[in-house]
C-alpha cells in the first residue's frame, strides 16, 4: 500500500511508521525536513509547510496515495491545504480525546460527531479543543465519510516523550518545589506512546470509518502517581495553592474513553499499570543519578 504520512519522525510517530514498514507498505513522510530518524527500513522524503496550500502544491500536487496517516491536523485549515492538492482512498487523522464535551467515565465516540459540528475556516489556535474540532470536522468537506478514520487519543506518555510533564512531578518532588495540583484524586487514562503509534499502523490493514478512541485499560490517580514517586524518592510532595500549576490540571471528573470500537478490530491496548510504573521507574533513576 502507498501510504503517505504527514509528519511521524518523532514520538509515537516512529513505532508508527517502523509499524507501517515492516508489513511491507511503501512510506512516504512529508514534513518540514527538521528531522530524519533512523527508522527500520526507507522511507521518501518531501520536505513541506503543511499549513502553506501552495508549499504542499509543489511538494505532492497531484499525487494520490492509498492511503494518509495525517499526524499533525491541528486546524481546518491545516486539512484544506493538504486534501486540496492531495488525493487518497483513506485517510486517518490523529485527533485527541479533547475535542469531548464533558469529562466523565467511559467516554464513547458519539459523544462528539464531528460531521454535524459548524465548520471554520480557521488557523491554528490557542485553543486546543476547537481547533481540533474543526481538523475533524475539515475533511468532510473533501472525502466521503466511509473513508475517513478519527483516531482519539487521550495523554501519550513514554520513554519518548518530549512534553516534560511527567518529569514536572518528579522534578518538583525531588527539589521539594510547590506544586498546585486541582485534580488529586480524579482518575485519568492515558496511553502508552508503542500502542499509540502501533495502533495507528493497525489501522492501515484494519481499516475502521468514524472515530475511534484508543488508550491503555486501567485508569490512576495523579494522587497515585504522587504516591509512587515520592516512595521512588523517598521525599514527600510540597501541595500549595501558590505552588506551580501542575500539567494535568484541569479535569472536571474522573476521565476514561470506552475502546470497544478499537478493540472489534482484534486490536488489544496494553495495561496502564504494565508500562506506566516502569517508565516512572525508568524516568526516577535518570533525574536523580
């Protein structure tokens, strides 16, 4: 299969693509040119500003794949400049568990049914949430709707992972550093960053239409995250209302996604507690030694 994937050379994009090649698909990655990991096998190159219609023009005009695994939609406008120029049979989109209107346990994906949701023409914006909702909402304007894949996702954590938020908490913990935390004992999902590359690449020959959530089974407490690092370190935390606002804040309810959808598709998600404590294990040793 031809596969064009925009972005995907960094983070859970790189399981993703080594995914993608070792069942023998032909990848090309379009990306701003900024990095070329080591992956498995090779890959094509196109050097491209996905935001600029005339840059993916030059780049691919006209080219038409079998299928786009499209990494970084981050705004409708984002997916006019790309499908007006571009042509696929698929196209996966990685969208986010924050385009849900409302926390609560086992959210399911009709939740937010983007093809009924007003569309903007907008840029990228400070907020997360609705430009992400107008990606989704975007490509309907271009494919019909038995083509299309949204991949929701809620928190990638890994041994990858470039955000810096898991390491706040071990940081702050360490350096005995006020922390503001509003959500101690509400309960996140998250997903580990393998599964969410390799479920991507799943997708490509276990082909689902709509959205679809995925995220490890289990759910944690930040006040159990806290517990585990301060055992790790055998300090205790600073909690303060003054104290830095901590990177999970923000959570209305306990939140978790329903993955009944992905897992039809013989797709099976790792458990929560079988990576995330060895990589808080993992991530302990290498900011104290």
């Amino acid at each position: 299969m031809k596969i064009l994937v925009v972005g995907g050379t960094r983070y859970f994009g790189i399981p993703m693509v080594n995914s993608l090649l070792q069942k023998g698909h032909e990848i090309t990655i379009a990306t701003r040119g900024n990095s070329k990991p080591d992956f498995e096998d090779s890959v094509d190159y196109v050097v491209m500003d996905r935001m600029d219609s005339q840059s993916v023009n030059e780049a691919l005009g006209g080219r038409h794949f079998d299928l786009i695994i499209d990494k970084i939609a981050y705004s409708s406008k984002d997916v006019k400049a790309l499908l007006e120029n571009v042509t696929c049979d698929r196209y996966i989109q990685m969208s986010t568990c924050s385009v849900y209107p409302k926390d609560h346990p086992d959210i399911t994906e009709d939740e937010f049914p983007s093809e009924k949701y007003e569309l903007h023409w907008i840029d990228r914006i400070k907020d997360y949430q609705e430009t992400k909702r107008q990606a989704e909402r975007a490509v309907f304007e271009f494919m019909d709707p038995e083509n299309i894949s949204f991949v929701r996702y809620p928190i990638v954590m890994g041994e990858n992972d470039y955000t810096g938020r898991l390491d706040f908490y071990i940081e702050h913990i360490r350096d005995q550093k006020p922390m503001n935390i509003d959500d101690y004992d509400k309960e996140m999902a998250f997903i580990y960053e393998k599964d969410a590359g390799e479920f991507m690449a799943y997708l490509a020959d276990h082909f689902i239409a709509g959205p679809v959530n995925g995220c490890s089974k289990a759910t944690v407490k930040i006040s159990e995250i806290i517990r585990y690092i301060e055992k790790g370190l055998g300090k205790n935390a600073v909690i303060s209302e003054q104290g830095d606002a901590a990177p999970y804040n923000g959570l209305e309810n306990t939140r978790s996604f329903s993955t009944e959808k992905a897992e039809s598709t013989g797709y099976g998600f790792r458990e929560l507690g079988d990576w995330l404590y060895p990589l808080m294990d993992e991530r302990i040793r290498k900011l104290v030694l």
